[in-house]
C-alpha cells in the first residue's frame, strides 16, 4: 500500500539517530536525502528503527478507546509510518539506479522483514474494524469527496490484504507474503546479473553499418566497464534495439538477439524459471484465500477494466489487425532479402535491420538520419518547455543538491507565480549498477495533511552515453521514453491533495499510464521539434523534409510493435487466469499460448516470461500488463482534445487537463476524472487509429 512521504519535519535528531542520516534531520537544500553521507551499513539500522516507531504509531490508533472518526482512524493512519516510507524511498532509490553487492545483499533481507512487518497491520482485525464500522457509517461522517474516496481506498486495501479472513487463513497469507516478497527480489537480482555478466566485445571488423553515435556509445559502455580503448554492446535495451537496426553482420544480431531474449533464461544461477512457477502458484493460493477464482480476477476487481474477459476482449480487438500488419510486414521483409539475393529465412533477428531498410524505401527515412538532432539535452529542455507551457512550470537546475552518482542532475520546479513547487532529480545513462529499464519515482510525496509537503519527483533511463566531450544522441524511441517518464514525473509534481496515500500516481493501474503516455504525443508534433530539433554539431534545425519524412513514417512497423506488446500482456493475462497447477513448464506454456494467439516466429515479445519484471519482480502489473494499452485509449482520445481546440497548448484544455488528470491524483475515480477532462469516455477507435491499425470502412 502506498503510505505517507516523510514529511520534513516528521524526523528529528535523537540519540538512536546519532551518526545515522537516515535517522537526522537532512541539513541540505529543501531536506533531501545526503547522499555522499549515507553507508550500506545505515540501512539495517535506519529500517529497523522505522518498524519500531510505525509499530509504536499503529498501537496508539488501536489503543484509543474513542469511537472511530476519520480523524482517530483514518487519518491517523495517514499520518504513520513517515519515517519508514522516508528510508525505504532512499534505499530502494539507491538500489534501483546505484546498487552494489553489499546493497542488493540487504535488499534480501529487509524485502522479508518489510513482508514480516507489514504483514500483522495489514491483516489486523481492530484496524480493519475500525475502517469498517466508518465505511457503514460514511453517509453519515459528512466528508469531503477526497476523504470520503480515501476512506473507501484505505479499507479496500486492508479488505484486500486479508484483514476479513480467519485467524488459520490470515497465518497461511503471510506465510505466501513474506514468500513471494523473497522471490520476486530473488527474480530481480537474477535478471540484473545476467545483464551484467554478458557484453560482447566488437572487434576491428564488426562496425559495418553502426552510426559514429552508437560506436561512441559502445566505447563508453566498455569504459565503464574498464575495457578502455574498447567497444562492447550491452543487454541495456538502448544498446540492443539500434545494434539490430543497424548491423550489418547477421552473425552478431543473432548473437545479441539471442542473449538479450534469453535473459534469466540461461540455466545458470540466475534462471528464473523456477521462481515464476512458485510465483504463480502462490498468487493463485492467496487468491483463493480472498474468495477470487484466479489472481488475475483478484487484481483487475480493482482496476478500470474490472474483469480478465474486459480485458481480453481489448487485447484480441487489437491482436488481430495488428498481427495481420504484421504478417503482410513480414512477407514484404523476406521479399526484400530475396531481392537483395540473401539466401536464407527471415528471423526474428532480421527484422529491424530490414525493416529499416523497407522504411526507408517506404518512407525515405530511417532512425540514424534524425539522432543527430534529437540530443539528450534539447529533449530535456524541450520535455520542460512544454510543461511551461502548458502548466506554467519553470525548471532551474541546481548544483548543490546532493546525488547518489554524478551523472545525475537536479532542477527545482517552480508554478506559474514564481513559488516553489518540486524537485526533479534525472539519472539518464545505463550503467552495470542502474537496472534495466526508464520508470519514475520519488523520494518524497506530495501532501498537504499537517501542512505543505513538495515532492521530489525522480526519472531513471538507461541511454548510451556519448563519446567523451560529444553529447548523448537520443533515438525517436529514446526521445519518446524520455516524454513518457516525464509524463509521469509531472504526474507527482503537480499533485494537490491533502492525504499522501492519494498523492500523484497513487491511481489504478491501468489509469496510471495515461499521463505519461498522454505527454508523448507533444514529442513528436512540429511544434516542438522545429524548436529543439537541432543538430548537435550545427545548430542547425531540423530540416523541413526530413520533418516531414519523420512524421510520415511514425506508423511504419506498427504491426510489429503491436504485436511484441500485446502478446507480452495476453501470456500475462493467461499466466494469472489458468490454473497454477496446469503450468508446470513455463517454455511449455509459453510455446503453448503463442501458437494459440498465432504469435509470427520472426517477432519475439517485448518481454519473455523469464526477464518480464513488470510482472514478477513484484505484483504492481501483474496481470496488468495490458495496462499501457487500456490507458492508451484514453491517451489517444485526450490529445484529440487539443487536435480539436486547434492548438495543442490550447489554455482551456490545458486547465482541465491540470485540475482532472496531473493533478487530482487517487482523490477521483479515475473513469470520473476521465470524463470531467474530455466531456465523455475515451472513444475506443482513437488507439487503431493512432496506431494506423484502422480499417475505416470497418469503423464507418
């Protein structure tokens, strides 16, 4: 459950705090986390400290003899755990995008000790009791729409958590609990020592085809790796997607393709085969416990799709005339190998090193033509203009705000009148350390419970550094991650509730995506590429023609895209919805489902089972997956909203999207504050369309 940001004036210097930062008050710019002062060694200490005084805060809520108010139960409740959630949002920070040995060590252990203390509260009857006797008794309590939403969100997380089950059934959940909290930490570790333990070193003869920005990239990459004067490519997935794309050595693509999909899947000591088989089992079991036939109708109970049906019937309204793309792209492909008089069968890892080459016969354009105009800098500023402009926000960079590792920047946000209103820390470049990936976090939540708490707001990336004194080049892809973690970024930034639980990205599932995803249409409109667009040597803007090539271009291949996400979401789905104990092999039932769905043999999912974190390094997207698309619906019929007003910073529009999406947070039904913003539901078609999988005589 989310739980209250750490206030700054929540913790202050005590004797158990002595020589622990984790346990001081921060004495730097706006009481961020001091980073160059804080030790593995510190966390052992700082959490079990937090367990105790958020043990101590629990007992005085179940203690008090009053009747249950809002004010004694519920916000109450708010108001515990701050410096647990303060010290867990630094750890798993650090361990995220700095981690070490000694690090991911301890992430083993506190992982059962955060299972074994959140266990009990949870699944504690007087809590539970007590949020219950309020819930029958709501109408009564006159509450403000947010506390009559929170009310209703904290009882169903400790609904949900067990708290209603026996005493026999509640041990048996914990006892899972604390077992799946170990596993998914195990499957985590496992998939980042397989990243870490392969490259494959370029020789002299192995550059044909690779741009001077990702041979550069490959330098640095060996650099941190202590490989000076070489070139490797890395299981960094900006290392991988532009090797396939341009390398003309087939040999090698297999290479890369091969590891890269066979991540956690390697038979070694990282294998995470074994842990999904547990995995799945377990969440079935505590399903069960709960009264649900699967964990995928568990999950999606509280979620906008509701049921795994609603959202198979998305997916498979998707699959069809995508993989149909798919399947003409891929005969075009092999068409296009036999003219060249290449003698063999397409394959997976064939197809975007020919699928460029189609684009640019198609299209007259192809990715390394752009990179030099999308430099990671100007795609900052360009994320940041268009925040100023549509919300009013300014960013300052500031260099005196501690970091956990050089590379990483920070800019203090500012609203429209000049006042304080967040800090963005942004770590952009793949390193071993940094897990695979781009996701926002924070270290701290917005909240305005006992006063005014800003957030600090944190984006994570994994781009191909430069060659030393050159800047980063983005891909159309990276540039579009970038917007899209910014989109989430903002999210949190712009939050303006009162209960922390409700803060920012504190929304379903599959509503969460909607900001981010809503903020990559601005990436990609000429508005803002004739703007930021330029070439990192001349200054040169983007030319016109290649503008205009670029954005003809942006649905090619989107069957294949398509069709790598979606049947990543179906296998999810099915993963959650079967019996656990019908999958007792997962390459089995993988092989299984996509013949059943006729995945094409040359495109591989976004994510195999055996490196999909999203699903198994925790819950968060379990059987939610499909998410992404579910909220791609919404995100396509939003930004119509602004196509339609003629002005895509349209100042009206712009309000409503602030006041009903950014910034309201969990304190709105999320279908609710969809339709507040456009006036209605999302229409369904917009996301084919987007996509360029439309057939309009089937529309009409």
């Amino acid at each position: 459950m989310t739980k209250p940001s750490a206030s700054p004036s929540a913790v202050t210097q005590s004797p158990s705090g002595s020589g622990n930062p984790l346990l001081e008050a921060w004495q730097t710019p706006f009481e961020t986390p001091p980073f160059e002062r804080i030790l593995p060694g510190h966390f052992q200490p700082a959490f079990t400290a937090a367990f105790a005084e958020h043990d101590a805060e629990i007992a005085a809520i179940k203690a008090n003899k009053d009747e249950p108010t809002f004010e004694n139960t519920v916000a109450a409740w708010e108001r515990s755990g701050r410096l647990l959630t303060r010290v867990a949002a630094v750890f798993d920070d650090l361990v995220g995008a700095n981690s070490t040995p000694e690090l991911l060590e301890i992430e083993s252990e506190i992982a059962l000790e955060e299972a074994r203390h959140w266990n009990p509260i949870m699944m504690d009857a007087q809590l539970y009791a007590r949020l219950a006797k309020l819930r029958e008794n709501a109408a009564a309590l006159k509450l403000t729409p947010e506390q009559a939403r929170l009310l209703d969100r904290t009882w169903t997380d400790f609904h949900r958590s067990g708290a209603g089950l026996s005493e026999t059934a509640k041990a048996r959940m914990a006892t899972i609990n604390e077992r799946l909290a170990h596993l998914a930490t195990t499957f985590s570790h496992n998939l980042l020592g397989d990243e870490q333990d392969w490259f494959l070193e370029l020789g002299d003869n192995d550059f044909d085809g690779l741009s001077d920005s990702f041979v550069a990239a490959s330098r640095a990459a060996a650099d941190e790796r202590g490989m000076q004067g070489k070139a490797v490519v890395t299981l960094s997935r900006s290392s991988v997607e532009p090797f396939l794309q341009s390398s003309t050595r087939r040999d090698l693509r297999e290479k890369v393709y091969k590891a890269f999909t066979a991540r956690g899947d390697n038979g070694n000591s990282h294998d995470n085969n074994a842990a999904i088989l547990e995995i799945l089992k377990l969440r079935e079991e505590a399903a069960k416990l709960l009264g649900y036939d699967s964990f995928a109708a568990y999950s999606l109970e509280d979620s906008m799709a509701k049921t795994p049906q609603n959202v198979r019937d998305l997916l498979e309204r998707v699959w069809k005339p995508a993989r149909a793309q798919a399947l003409k792209d891929r005969d075009a492909l092999q068409d296009l190998i036999t003219e060249e008089g290449g003698n063999f069968k397409f394959a997976a890892w064939d197809w975007r090193y020919y699928a460029e080459k189609l684009r640019q016969r198609r299209a007259n354009f192809d990715d390394a033509a752009i990179k030099p105009y999308l430099t990671l800098d100007n795609m900052i500023d360009a994320a940041f203009d268009v925040a100023h402009r549509l919300f009013g926000l300014t960013f300052n960079e500031r260099e005196d705000v501690p970091v956990w590792h050089p590379d990483v920047r920070v800019w203090e946000v500012k609203d429209a009148s000049g006042r304080h209103k967040a800090l963005f820390y942004g770590d952009y470049f793949a390193r071993p350390s940094k897990r695979s990936g781009a996701w926002m976090t924070s270290l701290r939540d917005q909240e305005r419970l006992d006063g005014e708490v800003y957030p600090v707001i944190l984006n994570i990336m994994n781009f191909s550094r430069g060659a030393e004194n050159q800047p980063c080049l983005l891909s159309p892809d990276d540039a579009r991650t970038l917007f899209h973690e910014f989109g989430h970024a903002l999210h949190g930034m712009l939050s303006n509730v009162i209960y922390p639980s409700l803060s920012g990205t504190s929304v379903f599932t599959d509503f969460v995506e909607l900001p981010s995803q809503l903020y990559e249409h601005w990436q990609e409109r000429p508005e803002v590429l004739q703007k930021f667009a330029r070439h990192y040597q001349t200054n040169e803007p983007l030319p016109e023609d290649l503008l205009k090539r670029f954005l003809a271009a942006r649905k090619f291949n989107q069957g294949f895209a398509t069709v790598e996400f979606v049947s990543s979401a179906l296998l999810d789905l099915e993963f959650h919805t079967q019996p656990a104990s019908s999958i007792t092999d997962v390459h089995a039932f993988e092989k299984k489902e996509l013949e059943k769905i006729g995945m094409p043999a040359e495109i591989a999912m976004r994510h195999r089972p055996q490196q999909f974190g999203h699903i198994f390094s925790g819950d968060h997207y379990a059987a939610g997956y499909y998410s992404y698309m579910w909220s791609e619906v919404m995100d396509a019929d939003a930004f119509g909203a602004f196509v339609e007003a003629g002005d895509i910073f349209d100042p009206k529009v712009a309000k409503r999207l602030h006041d009903d999406i950014y910034s309201s947070g969990g304190s709105r039904d999320p279908e609710e504050a969809y339709v507040a913003f456009r006036g209605r539901k999302p229409e369904p078609n917009a996301l084919l369309r987007g996509r360029g999988l439309l057939d309009e005589s089937e529309a009409a």
